[in-house]
C-alpha cells in the first residue's frame, strides 16, 4: 500500500565520478520511492542505448499508477536528440515516476546542457565528485564510521587506509564491518586485528576468489560471509569492484603498475595484483561479468527476492564467464 504523505522528487541530478557516492544517490532515490509506494520497481538504462519514442514509453504514466525509479545512466554520452527528450520531460515530469539522470561531469555539449535543464527544473541535485585528496579519503572514513554507529582515532583511520587502500567501496565496506566488529570505537590496534583475523570473510575474498575462478574457494567464502553477517551489498560491492578493476586493467595491456596507476587512478599494488587476475580472461568473458554484476546491484538492493540466491548465482555466473574465455 502506497502512503499518500510521502511525496519523492520527480527529478534526481547526480554529478560527478564517484560510483560509491553515485550509487548511493540511486539507492537513496530508490528508498524514498519506496516509501510512497513499496512496489515501485528500479530500472536502469544507459542512455546511448535509448530512443526518444523509448523514452516517452518508459516515462508514461502506470495505468495503475505503479511507482518506479528510471535511472539513466552516461549521460555525458548523450546524444542532441535523446537529451532534449529528456530535458522536455523534466518540464513536466509525470506522478509516480522518479527520473535519476547520471552524469560524470564531463563528456558532450547535449549532455550538458541537460544538466542545465534539469537545474532549471528544480532537480535534487546530488554531488559525487572523485576523492583524491589524503584529508578528503580521511574525513570520507571518519564519516563511514560515524554512519555505522561508531567512531575512529586518527591513527585507526591512517591504519584502515594503509591496509585496505585508496578505493572507496573498500574503505566503506572496511568501516562498517569493523564497526560490526567491535564495540565501535576504533583505533590503530582494531584496524590491525580486523585485518588479521576477519580478512577471510570479507566481501573482498569472495570476489577476489571469483575473478580467479576458485569456484569451490569463492562459495566458501560467500557462505561464511552470509553465516557472520556481512552485508549483501557490501559483498556484491566487493564482487562488481573486482570485475571492473579487472576489465579496466586488462583494456590498457600489459605495462608498469606504477606508471598505470597515474593513468587509471589506482594504486600500484591493485593494477598489479588485477594484471594478475586478468589472466585467463577475454573481454567477452569480462563483458559478460560487467553485466552480471550490474544486475546484481539492482538485486541486493530490493529487485531479487531472495538475496542470499542472487549472491550464490552471481558468484557461479562471474566464474562460468572467465572459464569461458
């Protein structure tokens, strides 16, 4: 049953390049559909894949005035025509329907006067620039904690950052877990002893088993995960962020980890140890696994019924992938 009080933006803006803070925004959006009316369905579509006669479709009214989420996605790839439908609609969005557009900031002048034209229509505007900076990635986990109900010393936030690395999916997935981990206040001491002892149910091991192809290993590891609790997204995090670092790595060849991680915004241990774990793989077989892992999104997030079962089957499918290669 809808509530009739709740009333979610018709329009949702989300700039910039950080894919955490962007998936949070859509998930955000997606919550506060739900809360109007708890069928409301998520879909996601990039936006050089669709038409304006498709759009309109998509964007009609339900009959039976069903809520959804459209979340386009690439915006800065958009096309003149494609984004003036977009930007006609915004005009007068339809009930029911919450639109969430995706745009990295950059890319082509349509995409971007779309951006206009979505602030000019009052648009929730949302914010994901990239983290680069030491004292933002610091003051990103300090934050992380303090969502999950704890709090971190200086010395455990240089500690997780020093063990985990630059990436935010991970430092985020490392936060809360230590924070479920430990009576919440973390210092040097907790980080040091998470990482000793908690490391082989983390969301990170299933998918660092998967991308390798230890089918037997990375079902392990996802069964224990699920027995203490990890999180589903936090795992299917962890499973989407290993087949992209992996595609990513393998699209530029073989070369010095530490001259591609200028070029790829990542550190030198993580190209390296991707470089590793491309091996065995083909760019069909990554395709494929770049799609399974974005509908496994959509799944932990409230599409799948059964999460546990949306995990497993992707796990299974990401491996069936590179054996296929």
């Amino acid at each position: 049953m809808s509530s009739p009080s709740v009333t979610p933006d018709p329009l949702h803006l989300v700039l910039g390049e950080e894919e955490l803070l962007a998936e949070r925004a859509v998930r955000a959006a997606l919550e506060a559909a739900r809360l109007a009316d708890p069928s409301a369905e998520l879909r996601r579509v990039r936006i050089t894949e669709l038409a304006p006669p498709e759009l309109v479709e998509m964007l009609s009214p339900s009959l039976f005035a069903e809520g959804r989420v459209i979340v386009l996605e690439a915006v800065q790839e958009a096309g003149k025509d494609i984004a003036e439908a977009v930007a006609a609609y915004a005009k007068q969005p339809a009930e029911g329907v919450s639109l969430v557009v995706l745009h990295n900031g950059g890319g082509r002048k349509p995409g971007k006067d779309l951006v206009e034209a979505l602030r000019r229509a009052g648009a929730r505007v949302t914010q994901c620039s990239k983290i680069t900076r030491p004292a933002e990635r610091d003051a990103f986990v300090k934050e992380e904690v303090r969502r999950a109900g704890g709090r971190i010393d200086a010395a455990g936030v240089a500690a997780l950052v020093e063990a985990v690395g630059s990436d935010l999916r991970e430092l985020a997935a490392a936060a809360s877990q230590l924070v479920a981990d430990t009576d919440g206040r973390i210092d040097e001491a907790a980080v040091r002893r998470y990482h000793r002892g908690r490391a082989e149910v983390t969301g990170f091991a299933v998918a660092e088993k998967a991308v390798t192809g230890d089918r037997a290993g990375a079902l392990e590891a996802l069964r224990w995960a699920m027995h203490l609790g990890v999180a589903h997204v936090l795992v299917a995090d962890a499973l989407a962020d290993a087949v992209r670092t992996v595609a990513r790595v393998a699209a530029v060849g073989r070369a010095d980890p530490v001259r591609l991680a200028g070029e790829l915004g990542m550190p030198p241990w993580k190209v390296k140890k991707a470089q590793a774990q491309s091996r065995g793989w083909t760019p069909e077989g990554l395709a494929i696994a770049m799609g399974l892992v974005a509908d496994l999104n959509a799944d932990v997030k409230g599409a799948a019924a059964d999460a546990d079962y949306a995990l497993e089957r992707a796990v299974m499918r990401v491996i069936d992938a590179r054996q296929r290669s």
